[in-house]
C-alpha cells in the first residue's frame, strides 16, 4: 500500500504531509504537485536500518516520511508515535510553545492528534 496524505493541524497553521511506502520517484511527484521541489533532500538518503523520517523545511511545510508499513504492528505504532512527536515539538516550537510542564497539554493533545490521523489513514 503506497499512499500520502496530508493531516490539517486545525489551530496550528501548518498541515503535515505524510509519506507511506512512496517510492523516491512517487514522493518526488508527491512534493511536486504540492508544490514543494525542495526542503526535503533527506526523505531520499533514508539508510536501510531507518524506517521513517520527520523533516521541517525553512517556511514550516513538514514531511513526514515512513518508507513501509511494518509487519509488527506494535512497532509500527511506536514509529508512528516517534515522528509524530517530533513533528508535535518543531510545530509548537514555531508558534512559541517550549515543552515545559505548563504546555504538556498542547504537546500531548497535538501528538495524539497526529497519532490518530495517522493511523486512520494509513490503516482505512
């Protein structure tokens, strides 16, 4: 199952746009239609032991890239998970929010968010 999808942050300005088991040249065509034709040169020198990647580029456009769904579905859910904190931390970090014990709220309520959507998607 090869597919993308993009997960709209709602009160973020800024939308996430997932890659799932993409070849480079699908992805390259992914970026491409959605205007982005640079930013993300490390979603294609992924090493053999790495199975997904979170990049932000310079204007906040953020990739999410998992090069295959795993059999072991625990882990996969742990890779979700993974990504989706690092794309929690650079979003809220781009509006000001540091996570300290007064934002875990917003870090908590954005990383089930993008957990959820995730998975909907990759598994419907």
């Amino acid at each position: 199952m090869s597919k993308s999808f993009v997960v709209k942050c709602g009160i973020y300005p800024f939308d996430v746009l997932v890659s799932v088991a993409q070849t480079d040249a699908a992805l390259r065509r992914t970026l491409h239609v959605r205007g982005v034709d640079s930013g993300f040169e490390d979603a294609f020198t992924m090493s053999e032991t790495v199975d997904a990647r979170f990049l932000m580029d310079e204007s906040g456009k953020s990739l999410i890239r998992f090069k295959h769904v795993l059999d072991d579905h625990a882990r996969m859910q742990s890779v979700i998970a993974h990504e989706s904190l690092h794309a929690t931390h650079h979003i809220l970090n781009r509006v000001g929010i540091s996570l300290v014990p007064e934002s875990e709220e917003a870090f908590t309520y954005l990383l089930g968010y993008l957990v959820e959507q995730i998975n909907k998607r990759i598994y419907e």
